[in-house]
C-alpha cells in the first residue's frame, strides 16, 4: 500500500507525518509541524468559516503530498463526524462549522481520498492497531491532556454514535453537589474537571489554600511535588485518578471492556495517578467484573493520534479494493 499523510489537527498546532506499512505495522517516516489559529479565528458567516479551514489545512498539506507522491490523507480533528468520516457535525473549537462536508471538501481541494474522524478516536484507533491495545476486539482509549477525551472501539471498528459524540468521556459526571465544579460543556461535576492538567492544578490550589496566588502553574511542576511527598500535590494526582477511576468503572459496567489504554500530556505522572485509578475503577464497577480490567499506558507516546488518523484512510482503502 502507498504512502498515508496522517495530521493531528488541535486549536493552534497541526502535526504531520508521511506513514508506510511494514510487516510490522505502521512506520512514520518524516513529521511535520504547522501553526493553524483555527481557535482563534473568528470568520464573519459560517461559510467564510468553512472556506478558512479548508484553506489552512490544504495549504499545509500540499507541499508534503506533492514531495512524497501521497493520494491518501487522514486527519485527526477536534470535532465530531458521522461514521463515514465525511462530514463534520459540530466542532467546540469551531461553533461556526456544522453539517460541513469537511472530507470531501479537502478531497477537492487536494485530489486524494481524504477520511476526517474525532481526534480521541483517532488516538484509539492508534493505539488499537499498533499500540498497547494491539490484537484487542474492544478498546476503549482515553486522552489525559488539557481535557480528557475517550475513543471507542467496538468489534473491530470505530463506534461514534449517532452524533459523533460517542464516549465523550470527560463529560462523565463523577461530582455533584454544590462543590461539584462547573465544566466548560455547561454542566458541573464532569470528571475533566478533575482528571485533566487543569484540573489537577485545580486541585493542588485548593489544597495549599491558594487557588490563585500560587507560584505551581502546571501539572509537571505538580508532579515533581507529588514525587518528593508533598501532600497537596499527592493528592491532586489522588483525586484524578479517583474520579476517573470512577468514569471508567461505569464505562465498563456498560459495556463489559477488558481493556483501556491511556494516552497524553498527563503520562509523566501515569505511576501517580495508576493506582489510586484501578483502586477507584474496581470500587465502583460492577462487583463481577472487580478485577477483569487492564488500565494500559500508550506504547506509542504522542503519535497515537497520527497513526490513527493513518490507520482512519487505510481502511477506507481496503473498503475500497
Ligand atoms: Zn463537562
């Protein structure tokens, strides 16, 4: 099979990479990086908004296809998609873009087949082809970054629901009442808000009695902390992995998984937030399934997303042979 250019697409940063098929498995040859503002563009109609997006991706991508003689594109995108990975339902980035036949648009604009999907499926699709979920029938795949996002995979295939919204993981309540913190999707109690980098910083504020004041600004400083035994920092990785532990546990009492793997910025502090997780999953799962559950770190670091996105259109190739 040719060559894929697979792309993780975020708010400000687009990454790229030219993929081959080995015998082993998928191999990144070169990557790429460009700057995108799609967060922070703000287009006067919704059909300058299409045009914009359209224009930032093509214009990055047509140089690398053009050097590596690529005709197969998958991208990873913050935003939910049909099944097909044609069209782009709604995105929290772009609110201007619904119902936008984005794949098929950039498929134009390109002259290559291009497969769009969510970027935490695409993540799991990763990680199920060639990463710690390898040779499992149903994965579920969660990204611990600045949200938590979760990617499903069901008999072997991508499962996004009926709006593109399956296991928005992070919307999983696990809080309520009034100290239940309020989320950006317009609920409170929502696990993001305590199991995402922001939240762990939340929590270590709150436990030094100086939400706004301190001089700890990011979770890898929270982490070191954790490490040399400093209680607040210890427990903000506590109450991560507790609450989501605790998302996790109805996931699988739902859906009956054997295993989960787990990607993202929040890796470096992965044997701090492990145990409390498996001890909160296995506390509110289900009791026949106590102790049934794998919790996985990625064996593919950050690149999770990119072979994913690869693995999105190589399918798309095999349907089509
Ligand atoms: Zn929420």
């Amino acid at each position: 099979m040719s060559k894929i250019l697979a792309a993780d697409i975020g708010g400000t940063n687009m990454r790229m990479a030219v993929v081959s098929q080995s015998a082993v498995g998928a191999v990144i040859e070169h990557e790429y990086r460009a700057h995108v503002a799609l967060s922070e563009y703000r287009a006067p109609s919704a059909a300058a908004a299409e045009t914009y997006v359209i224009q930032v991706i093509s214009e990055a991508m047509r140089p690398i296809l053009q050097q590596h003689a690529i005709t197969a594109v998958g991208v990873g995108f913050p935003g939910f998609f049909d099944a097909d990975g044609e069209t782009l339902l709604a995105s929290p980035n772009l609110p201007q873009l619904k119902h936008v036949r984005l794949a098929s648009r950039l498929s134009d604009q390109l002259s290559c087949v291009v497969r769009m999907q969510n970027d935490a499926l695409c993540a799991a699709l990763g990680e199920w082809r060639d990463g710690a979920g390898k040779g499992q029938t149903d994965l579920l795949h969660v990204t611990l970054g600045t949200g938590v996002g979760g990617g499903l995979i069901l008999a072997d295939s991508p499962f996004v629901g009926q709006h593109g919204m399956a296991m928005e993981l992070g919307h999983v309540r696990t809080a309520c009442g009034e100290l239940a913190r309020m989320c950006g999707c317009g609920g409170s109690g929502c696990v993001e808000t305590y199991a995402s980098a922001q939240g762990v910083l939340k929590s270590y504020q709150l436990a030094c009695g100086d939400e706004h004041g301190s001089s700890v600004t990011d979770t890898a400083q929270v982490a070191e902390l954790a490490k040399d035994g400093d209680a607040a920092a210890l427990h903000a990785f506590e109450q991560a992995g507790c609450h989501l532990g605790k998302a996790l546990a109805h996931v699988v009492t739902l859906l009956d998984l054997r295993t989960i793997t787990v990607s993202g910025g929040l890796m470096g502090a992965w044997d701090l937030l492990h145990p409390p997780l498996m001890a909160s999953l296995n506390e509110h799962v289900i009791p026949m399934l106590q102790g049934q559950v794998v919790v996985l770190p990625t064996l593919l670091s950050d690149q999770a997303g990119l072979l994913g996105a690869a693995e999105l259109v190589r399918m798309e190739l095999v349907r089509r042979t």
